[in-house]
C-alpha cells in the first residue's frame, strides 16, 4: 500500500493506492494540521483496505443507502437522458415512480424480490404478462445501473423470472380489411391532415413516434423514386431507413407540404388515441372486436404488413420495408392470417381429378410440368430443357449448352420453385388504391 498527506494550497490532501496496479486515490483532507492530517489519511487508508479485501462496506454504498430513493431515480434519469428519447426517459420515470410507491420502497435496503413478485402478483389481474416484463425490465436497468455505479452491492432483483406469455396475451392486434381502410379515410375525408396520418401509416408501417417525428427534410419528392428518408434517431432500432413512396401517398403528401416548408418543419400531425378511436366509431369500425382484436393506431403498422403478403410481396423485400430484424416478426406477428387470400389460394390448385396422359401440342408449359410432376408413365413426354429453364426448375448455373456438355449430369429439378411458378400463373390478385 502506498499513503501520503501532501499540502496543496491550504489543505493537505490524502494519496492512497492499496495495490500497486490500481490508480490512486486523491481526496482533500480538509485540515491545515499536519498531525491531523496524518490521522486522518491512515484512518482512510484502512477504510479502504478494508473494502479492497471485503471486510467492510464501501463508503460510497453506504451513503447511498441512506439517501431517499426518489434522489437514486433523478441521477439515473440524468445520466441516461442523452441516450434515450423523451418517451423512453418519460416512461421509465413513471413505471419507476408507481413500483416505488406501490412497494412501499424508500430507501435501496427496501428493494427485495418478494416484495416486487407480490406486488407483481397484484398487477397481474389488470396487466397482461408483457406489460409485467416490460415493468422488470425497467427496473432491473435501474437497478443494474446502481450496482454498475458502486451504488449498491448488486441487483436484487437479478434472478426474478419473467412471466410466460404464452396462452396468457389478453388481446391481439388486427389489420384492418380493405372495405374497413376504405371507411375510416371517408370518415376524415374533411380532415387532410389526419386523412394524411392514416395514409402515411398505412403505406409506410412507420410507428407513432416515427411518423411524428417525420421533418420535411425527410421526404424526398422530387426524386425519379421518391422516397422516405427516415433518420436514425427517430427509429426505434436506432437505424437509418429509406422507405419508397406510393404514388397514392407521394399525391397526398405534395398537396400537404406548404409552399413555405422549411426543412425542419414537421410534416404530419398525428390524432392523439382519443382522436383517433372517435375517427374509427365514426367509420364503424370496432376498436375491439368479440375475438379481442384490437385496432389501434399500431395495428395500422400490421395492416401494412398484411397488405404486403396479400398483393404478393416478396417476404425478404416485405421485412426489409418493415424494418424487422428476423423474418418471423414479419410472417407471423405482423401479418393477420383472417386476410390472407387462402380460399383463392385453394382454388388456384389444379384439378387433379381430371387429369389425362395425352400430351398435346398446344399445353402450356405449366400444364406439361403438372403432368411430368403427377405421372410417371412410359411413353409420356417429358418437359425439354428449354421449357424447364422457362419455369425456373433448373440450377441457375445450368444452362442449355451446359446441360448438353456435362451429358446433364448437373441438371436439377427445382419443385419448389415449379410449384410456386404453376400456383401463381392462376392466382388471385387484388390491387387497390386508397386514395
């Protein structure tokens, strides 16, 4: 250990390291005695020595369990506020403040597990399990936080388990059908700027936060593609994003921007929830229907997903629009099911029960590839390898001249991609404009 009073200006000040690889202590003394000095830096000295080995609690912990909690909560709030956004900083600060209260927690000697599994047990008649784990999530940051800053021992609450969401959600989100998108814009057609929010939602799958935040600078109008240039700070994967613009959209937002528009001027102006379920009772559309299916304002971000998987879009290309990081957020939680065109889809399937093995000259492709996929008989013609390559059924890297080369050795039936060819040559599509 290394210690020594030194004399800076008025007061002697205490240098102490207790091992020679940590860096070293400085704390002013606040005596002009140099005998009182000296006691004072051996008393610190063995305070220190005690904490280093885990003899004694750190000073620094023990001040901090004698201020209020309420105090702990501000300088976490502070020291988090350049990373967060205002509604993150605000939502944090309530979930805090009501589990603060509502525990009967003062002080951090007061935070305990059973303590929190109780009131989380009371919660649990009015809070689904996802909001619940969302409340530990919270506070296990703050306390985590604490204990990163020498303010508490550890967390408490560090082995406390999240709730099983599974057969326990108290409501899902819907789409809303075309026939239902259609009578919430009539409702608002007097309304352009709510009119607009509801369209930018729909054609975007931007969320509230997102939208409001959404400058004119961001919008690209001018360009061969206009498009959306999200920023980073205003997502909520903290992530830049270009969005392509529908034309039903890009005329709505030209005839919204004001011909004095500065750049930083915010471009929609977003109906609070109130606003927005009295658009939806004037359009009659149920907020939550008999099954639970909730129509809110996000469930305008589902029925962006939703129109994209029935108008056929490419499931890579529907995640990259909406922003996902794994494709079963996009195929599963944002696309509603009940739309899907599943009965066309049936019917788009070949009637099996009328099939014959005469090939004649005028059968399309597809129709010769049906055949050589359900029959396998002598004397059939089989597809050539021109009509394969036409369907996709071989290897990109084979082509015609190599086939022949390689005695087509290297030939590959794709059936899968033959399948998704002969369905879509008879399917169902639906185009739509909402404006």
């Amino acid at each position: 250990m290394y210690k020594q009073a030194i004399k800076r200006g008025k007061y002697y000040h205490a240098r102490i390291r207790i091992h020679p690889t940590d860096e070293m202590f400085q704390q002013s003394l606040r005596t002009t005695d140099k005998e009182v000095a000296e006691k004072k830096l051996n008393k610190l000295a063995r305070q220190m020595e005690r904490e280093t080995e885990g003899l004694a609690t750190p000073t620094k912990m023990k001040q901090a369990a004698q201020l209020p909690l309420g105090k702990h909560l501000r300088k976490y709030l502070v020291a988090r506020e350049a990373e967060w956004t205002d509604k993150t900083s605000q939502t944090s600060n309530d979930r805090l403040k009501k589990m603060l209260r509502e525990c009967g927690w003062n002080h951090l000697r007061d935070i305990d597990a059973p303590s929190f599994q109780e009131w989380r047990s009371q919660q649990s008649l009015s809070l689904n399990p996802k909001t619940l784990n969302d409340y530990l999530s919270v506070l296990n940051q703050f306390l985590n936080w604490l204990a990163d800053n020498r303010f508490l021992e550890s967390n408490p609450l560090a082995k406390v388990k999240r709730l099983q969401k599974r057969g326990r959600t108290t409501f899902t989100r819907r789409a809303l059908p075309l026939p239902e998108i259609a009578k919430l814009l009539d409702a608002v057609k007097e309304k352009p700027t709510r009119r607009a929010a509801y369209l930018a939602a729909i054609y975007t799958g931007l969320r509230r936060t997102e939208l409001e935040k959404l400058e004119w600078g961001d919008v690209i109008l001018d360009s061969d593609s206009p498009y959306l240039a999200v920023r980073a700070s205003t997502t909520k994967s903290g992530k830049d994003a270009t969005l392509p613009l529908h034309p039903a959209l890009l005329q709505t937002l030209r005839a919204l921007k004001p011909a004095e528009a500065k750049a930083t001027d915010k471009v929609l102006t977003i109906p609070t929830i109130e606003t927005y379920r009295e658009d939806l009772k004037r359009a009659g559309i149920e907020y939550m229907n008999s099954r639970n299916e909730k129509a809110d304002f996000h469930a305008l971000r589902h029925t962006y997903g939703t129109l994209m998987q029935i108008a056929g879009v490419n499931p890579r290309t529907a995640q990259e629009l909406m922003r996902h990081s794994d494709m079963k957020l996009t195929m599963q939680i944002y696309t509603d099911a009940n739309l899907l065109p599943k009965v066309a889809a049936i019917h788009s399937l070949p009637d099996l029960t009328n099939v014959t093995p005469a090939v004649t000259s005028d059968m399309t492709i597809c129709d010769k590839a049906s055949l050589s996929l359900s029959q396998d008989q002598e004397g059939s013609t089989p597809l050539s390898i021109n009509d394969m390559a036409g369907l996709g059924m071989l290897s990109p890297a084979v082509s015609q001249e190599e086939n022949g080369a390689r005695g087509g050795s290297r030939t590959q039936l794709a059936p899968l991609v033959l399948a998704h060819q002969i369905t879509h040559r008879h399917s169902y599509r639906h185009k739509s404009n909402f404006t």
